[in-house]
C-alpha cells in the first residue's frame, strides 16, 4: 500500500501547488 501512499503524497503537494488557495 505504499504505492497509494506515494500517490496520495503527490496528488496532495500538486493540489496544493495548483490550488487557487496558493494565491
């Protein structure tokens, strides 16, 4: 499961970094 993991990880950081919150 550290594969989901990871994923989460990622999706997470790229969310935040594409969110409109990073205004």
């Amino acid at each position: 499961m550290r594969i989901v993991n990871l994923s989460i990880e990622i999706f997470t950081f790229a969310f935040l970094q594409w969110s409109p919150a990073s205004q």
